[in-house]
C-alpha cells in the first residue's frame, strides 16, 4: 500500500482563457489524446448551472464540478478540499484545473505556494491561457481579465486561427508579447497543439511571476470585475427551437453579454441540443442522446455586464412550448 511519504508529487496545470477562449474544447482534446498521463479534472464554473462538465467527454477521468463561484475568490477553500479529496484516491498522474473565464489565475497559483501542505502531494507545472484570436481586442476593450491572464502564462494558446486573417494573428501574437515577452505561443484550431510542449514541462517560476507581479503571492490580489455577473436557468419545458434561435441571435447583439451557453430540451428530438454565445457569435449543434437516467430540461447560463435577471428570464419564458 502507498503512503504519504512514498506518492509521487502530481503535476498541475491551471487552465484559464477568457469567456469563450475554447477551453472546454481544448480540454476534450487533452482528455482524449495518448499523453501517457492518467487525468484529474477539476472544473470551476460562474454561476449556478454548470454547463462545462457536462460537455468533458473523458468518461473514465476523475472529473469534480465546483460551481457559483470562482476559484481565486468565494470557493477557493472547495479547491483546497477537492484537491485533497482526488489526492486521496491516488487514481490520477496529472491534474488539470480548468477555471471560470472571468477568473486571474494569480490567486489559484498562490495556492500551490501558501498552503504548504499541498506541496506534499502536487506542484504547479504551467499555467495554459487560451486567447481567441477572433476576439482578443474586443475582450480586451470589455474586461481587464484577458490581460490579467496572458500577464500570468506560461503557454498561451492562440485559438481559433482558422477564423481571422493571418495579419490578425500577428497582431494579437504581438500584443501578447508585449505584455509577456517570456510566455510560448501556440497556434491552434480548435484547442489542437503538441501536448509534449505543455505538460509537465516544469514551466512555471514563481520567481519570474514575482517580477512581472511583485504583489503576486499577497492575498489581496485582485479577483475578477466586480460588474461582471451570470444568469442561470433551469426548466423542463421544452424549446420552440426556432423561435429560440432568431431570440438568442437578437439578445447577444442588444444585450452586453460576453458568454452564453446551455443544454437544450426539444420536444420529440432523441438528442440533446448544445449552444454557445461569444460576444455575437452564436452556433448550436445537436449532441448526444438523452440518457434514460438524465432528466429532460433546459439548462442556461449568461455571462454579461449589467445583465438584468428578470428581463432575461421573461424572455427565455416566450420560447419556450
């Protein structure tokens, strides 16, 4: 039997990106890849629904939901608590952390360096920040958090190349480096890179974070923008699909929200339907079947500035059968 003493320090991988980055794609391709390394999945969500584990398709990893929070602020203790929980099972080499997209990963990273017992089981190899090339500047323009995160990368994972011209790529791999000269870009389609580059790559330095932030370890970091809030919503009435679809392309252009994202229930389809929101661009694709042991519902999640709750959900009511 393994004891304390004899476990192997476990790497860690903070996963970040702005609202839309493509980091739940870019985690399905690492779950699914042959890396050599047995998984952990610690998922973190902002707002009370949460959409992202249910869409990690690596069945047999350990996968553990943290929602109505961020990880660097109300549910860092959860972090602490789940961290140990999975160090306990010892069924895992490699643990990911996939945070909320609002979230700096500054305050995740001084976990793993003000809570000396954590040191005992895993160490921070990386810190991977997915940019999507498509919107940079425009959540830039919208939230001081896309530089909070590229400041703090290790990897940053320029996303979505296929989308834009060859000039914007260069542009926003210039930005990038402006903000962190020593940072590794990586350009992607659809989260795909040389997984030997970024895992356990022993990458991070706290001493090199320290220069770029000198109040880096201090607990008063700052978390994430305080105007930023979500909506969540649950029902089990079915969608009128295509009055859902022309609503949803009007509000993500009247309305200021950065992310949108949900399971959809329609009436007589065996599967279920999938959408997603960034700033105003809006896809929905059918996925899985139902499972017999799942219930049937609607499953929504906004993320926005100033989004006005009783608006959103009257209006998600008027498309509903």
């Amino acid at each position: 039997m393994t004891t304390s003493n004899e476990r192997k320090i476990i790497p860690v991988s903070i996963l970040t990106g702005f609202l839309g980055a493509g980091k739940t794609t870019f985690l399905n391709y690492l779950l699914k890849e042959n890396h050599g390394f047995k998984m952990a999945v610690i998922v973190n969500e902002f707002g009370e629904v949460g959409i992202d584990n249910q869409l990690v398709e690596g069945a047999e990893e350990e996968i553990l939901e943290m929602n109505n929070g961020c990880v660097c602020c109300s549910v860092r203790s959860d972090l602490i608590t789940s961290i140990r929980k999975l160090v306990e099972r010892a069924k895992f080499d490699y643990l990911i952390i996939e945070t909320t997209g609002l979230a700096d990963p500054a305050p995740v990273a001084q976990t793993f360096f003000n809570i000396p017992e954590l040191q005992k089981f895993v160490r921070l190899d990386s810190i991977i920040v997915l940019v999507d090339a498509e919107q940079f500047f425009k959540h830039v323009e919208d939230s001081t958090t896309t530089m909070e995160q590229v400041q703090m990368a290790d990897f940053v994972i320029l996303n979505k190349t296929d989308l834009v011209k060859p000039e914007q790529v260069e542009a926003v791999e210039k930005k990038v480096l402006e903000v962190n000269p020593k940072c590794m870009i990586l350009r992607a389609e659809r989260g795909r890179v040389d997984l030997k580059k970024v895992l356990d790559v022993y990458a991070f330095d706290v001493d090199e974070k320290l220069q770029v932030d000198p109040e880096f370890l201090e607990e008063t970091h700052k978390h994430h923008d305080e105007d930023v809030s979500s909506v969540s919503y649950k029902t089990e009435r079915p969608v009128k699909l295509e009055v859902f679809e022309k609503w949803i392309q009007e509000v993500s252009v009247h309305e200021k929200i950065l992310r949108s994202k949900g399971i959809i229930y329609v009436k007589g389809q065996e599967k279920r339907a999938v959408f997603h929101g960034v700033n105003n661009r809006f896809s929905m694709y059918w996925d899985r079947p139902w499972k017999k042991s799942e219930k049937k519902e609607n499953q929504l999640v906004f993320i926005g500035k100033n989004l006005d709750k009783q608006k959103l959900i009257a209006q998600i009511t008027a498309t509903l059968e």
